[in-house]
C-alpha cells in the first residue's frame, strides 16, 4: 500500500530525511570505494592527495587478476545458461502442474534465499570434500547454481502466471504442437522474465563470495575472492579498481534490466 505524503504533514519530511539518510548510508561506501580507485596514493587513503588511472592499468597488467576476472565470468556463464534452463522447467512444472506437494517443491526451490548462505557454504564444502568437487569448475557451478536458481524460478513463474494460457491453447487448435506453441508463443511472451532471471543469476554468481571463499582453490580463484585474499596481504588501490570494476558490471546490468522493463510497459 503506497503512503499518500500529502496526510501526513510533518511526518513527511522526517521519513524523506530518514530514506534520504538510509540511502546515503548504503551509497556513500560505494562512492568512497570507487574514489579511492582513482587515488594517487600507493595506499587506501581518503581523500586521495591525486587522482590517477593507474591502479587500473595495473588491474589490467597483472595476469592473476585477470585470470580471475575470466574466472569469475566463466563461472557466472555457465551457471547464467543452466539456471534459466531449470529454472523455465521448474517454472512450468509449479505454475501448471497438479501433483501433491507443488507448493513443498516451491518452498524448497527458494529455501536458498532464506538459509544463512554460511551454513550453506559448509554444507557444500564438507560434501564436495567428499566427492573431490572442491576446488573445481564443477563444485563452483554447482554451488552457485543452489543459490541462482530461487532467483530465476522467481522471475520466470511470476511472468509465466502473467500470461494468459489461452493464448497458447488457441496456438494449438490452430495446429500448432505443445511444444511449438511454448516456444513460438509461450516463451516470447514471458521472454522478460527470462532475461530477468538471466541477469540475476549472472550478478549472483559474479558478486558471490562467500560460497565461492569455500570452493576456492590456489589454483581456482573468483574475483571476489582474489579481493578477498588481496585485502588480507595488502591494501593496495588496485583492490579498489577490482571493486570498482565489480560494481560498475553490477550496475549495468541492473539498468539494462531496468531499461528492458520500461521499453516493454511503454
């Protein structure tokens, strides 16, 4: 329920002070990050005494952060494509399937969201250490598929209850297969949600740390957690070029989507 602001007088202007206040608190971090990147100083100091591309350019040399980077997309990839496949099957099966215990199934599909995404990193890693998944390619997906996948069931189930199944019934008496139907008519129509689920799942694997601290190996390291491990040997700039780079991929892809949306209500 929206707050209509024109009835509550002086309260107005301490809750837009109070959202104002909330908002700085999550931005101003950011911000402060993203400067620091530019600093001329070989240490995180703020206010930086210069500015300078070169913590950057440096990001940009150095093979072990791009070895990283390439992980990191890699990873995020592969888990983007396998998420929205399961996730537009599990869609169907939950939206228009009739079997006991369809909402149990829904609960657990999305029990990632909720469950302390620690207690899931041990799980994961004391049952990779078991089938030798630890420190893989495989372990990686398969950990950050667990937690992509609430998000694209999500997407792809609210926009598959927006459509009007007739639509495709109606496809199908004019001669049209199920199959044909869903995918010449079906999916174009909820194609929204699937680009939705596909941006969400690339940004929960690329930003992921946690779970990806866990599966890491000296040989197998994310973005995030070469961050990580950086941070605990030094404090470099070139942390905060990394973070920064993190974000800006991060905030393009959220506009994208954003931009998507609009184009599709106007």
């Amino acid at each position: 329920m929206l707050l209509n602001f024109d009835r509550l007088g002086g309260w107005k202007w301490i809750l837009l002070g109070i959202t104002g206040l909330t908002a700085a608190f999550l931005i101003l971090p950011i911000i402060f990050i993203a400067a620091l990147s530019f600093g001329s100083s070989q240490w995180l100091i703020f206010p930086p005494p210069g500015w300078t591309l070169k913590w950057y350019a440096a990001f940009f040399a150095d093979p072990r952060w791009l070895e990283a980077a390439g992980t990191s997309f890699y990873i995020a990839a592969i888990v983007t494509v396998l998420s929205v496949l399961i996730g537009l099957v599990a869609s169907f099966g939950l939206v228009r399937g009739r079997f006991i215990g369809k909402e149990g199934l829904r609960a657990l599909f999305l029990t990632p969201m909720i469950l302390p995404v620690v207690v899931l990193a041990v799980a994961l890693y004391a049952f990779f250490l078991r089938v030798g998944l630890n420190g893989t390619v495989t372990g990686f997906v398969i950990a950050h598929l667990v937690v992509a996948l609430p998000f694209s069931i999500l997407s792809i189930t609210n926009a598959l209850e927006g459509f009007d199944k007739s639509i495709e019934d109606a496809a199908v008496l004019c001669g049209a297969s199920p199959l044909e139907a869903k995918l010449r008519i079906t999916l174009p129509s909820i194609s929204h949600g699937v680009f939705s689920a596909a941006v969400f799942s690339f940004l929960t694997s690329w930003d992921e740390v946690v779970l990806a601290i866990f599966m890491a190996s000296p040989t197998l390291q994310t973005l995030p957690v070469k961050i990580w491990a950086t941070l605990r040997q030094d404090l470099t700039p070139v942390i905060a070029a990394a973070s920064t780079l993190l974000i800006v991929v991060t905030i393009a892809l959220m506009l994208l989507v954003a931009l998507l949306r609009k184009g599709l209500k106007s």
